[in-house]
C-alpha cells in the first residue's frame, strides 16, 4: 500500500543552473500527488528535463515556473545523476509518461477524477479512453486540445470555466516545454482542482501516436537519441545545441565557476 506522505513534508531541491529540481522518487511523487489532492491543496508538477532547465537559462519567467512548481521532478537521467549526486536523498527518475501512469492506478480505488488537456485534436480523447481500458474504473472528468496558437482572453476565460465546471480532481497538461509549464504557473491560481501536472510528450506517447525508446536506452540517458531520429526538424535544437551547452554549464557549476542562485 502507498505510503500516506504528509502535503506539507519537506523534499529536497537541488540547484540545477538556477532551477531547484526535487530530490525524491516515482513512490514518494505518487504519494505526494496524492495528499495534494486529499488535503485540496493547490500545486502544480513540472517535469523537468535538460530541455527545460536549459529553457530556464534562457527565459527568467520559465525559471520561475519550475521553482515555483510544488515538485519540479527529475524527468530526465542527467537531472537523475546529478540529484543523486548532489544531494544526499534517494533519487530516481520520475518520468512523466510513467507518473501519469503510476498515479492513475493508484486513483481508481481513490475515485480521483482526471482531466487531460494538450495534445493534438482527438489526441487527449484517444488518451482518455486508453487509459479507462488500462485501469478500468478510472474517472475522466473530460478531455480537450486547445488550439496550438495563443488564446484570446475570452478563450482563455472559457476554458477556465471549463476546467472548473468539470471538477477535476487532477489536471494533466500536455503543452510541451516551455509552454505547459508557463500555463500552469500562470493559471493555478484561477482553477479550482488541487493538482495540476505537465507531462509533455506522454500524452502522445500513451495514446500511440508516437512510440517510447526502449527502456534500456531511457536507463542510461539515450531516450533523446531516439526522439531525434523520430522528428529531427522538430528536436534537433533541443537535443545538438542544448545538451553540450547544459554540459559545459554544469562543469562550470561544479567548479565552481560559475554561481546561479534559486530565485
């Protein structure tokens, strides 16, 4: 059985380039999720990779996005290492694709409903009615991809009032990096469900429209190898110019070089 983890129990940040990435593990994230929505809390999970604490250095507003996260959960293994490294907690990754996973499960005796925004059109339905096959039981309280270009105010108006008509007792955002994470530090404070969690690329991921890398290649850091031969014109910046950058900037972080303060 999960272990009950108090919302208020502190855990650990590491400072990564500026950006505090929780020091924990997938039972001990599942388990906080949990007690957020339980006790009603209102907090939001980034999943955090070498993509966005690199959008972090380039956007102030990204950083504070992921600072400002309940969780900000080491998705990625260079995130995971370095965790462990510099801090003296138990670390592992916490990858999005697998929390939404590991947090449906354990919702379905719970009656925890969920609402999953993002994705292509059809693409967070798809998801829905996987997921309800996977974990039978599971409470969708709705389904929606909003257009891929800014929302109006209006637009934005209607789909808070979306949200919050549908009770939700958790939100999942598929928007991508940086964006979902902007959106949720942005908008927590208008929605009324007590967890909302950006998972990225796991809506395509669990709906089939786009397939994992194998779990040998995630273990030991390769996933974004694989991503980039799936959609290099997409990926190829993130992965060719962030991934040496965030190398050379952790060297000089770790020499001592180079200081950068959690805001």
């Amino acid at each position: 059985m999960m272990t009950t983890i108090p919302a208020d129990a502190a855990i650990a940040r590491v400072n990564i380039l500026g950006a505090g990435i929780s020091a924990l593990t997938m039972p001990l994230a599942v388990a906080r999720i949990l007690a957020w929505v339980e006790q009603g809390a209102r907090q939001y999970v980034s999943v955090c990779t070498v993509h966005s604490v690199m959008e972090g250095r380039r956007s102030p507003a990204m950083r504070r996005a992921i600072n400002g996260a309940g969780l900000a959960t080491p998705d990625g293994m260079p995130l995971v290492w370095l965790g462990r490294r510099w801090s003296s907690a138990p670390v592992s990754r916490v990858y999005g694709p697998d929390l939404l996973l590991e947090v449906c499960r354990a919702s379905v005796e719970r009656g925890y409903s969920h609402f999953f925004l993002g994705g292509a059109a059809g693409v967070p339905e798809l998801l829905a009615q996987k997921l309800q096959a996977r974990f039978p039981g599971l409470a969708v309280a709705g389904a929606f991809s909003p257009p891929f270009r800014a929302l109006s105010p209006a637009e934005d108006e209607q789909l808070i009032d979306r949200l919050n008509a549908a009770k939700p007792d958790i939100i999942w955002v598929g928007l991508g990096t940086p964006k979902q994470d902007l959106w949720m530090a942005g908008h927590r404070s208008r929605l009324d469900s007590p967890v909302l969690v950006g998972v990225g690329a796991a809506f395509d991921f669990h709906a089939g429209r786009i397939a994992q890398a194998p779990r040998w290649m995630q273990q030991a850091g390769l996933e974004w190898l694989f991503r980039l031969r799936q959609e290099p014109r997409r990926l190829w910046y993130r992965y060719l110019v962030y991934n040496p950058l965030f190398i050379a900037l952790i060297a000089a972080q770790a020499a001592g070089l180079k200081r950068y303060p959690l805001e």
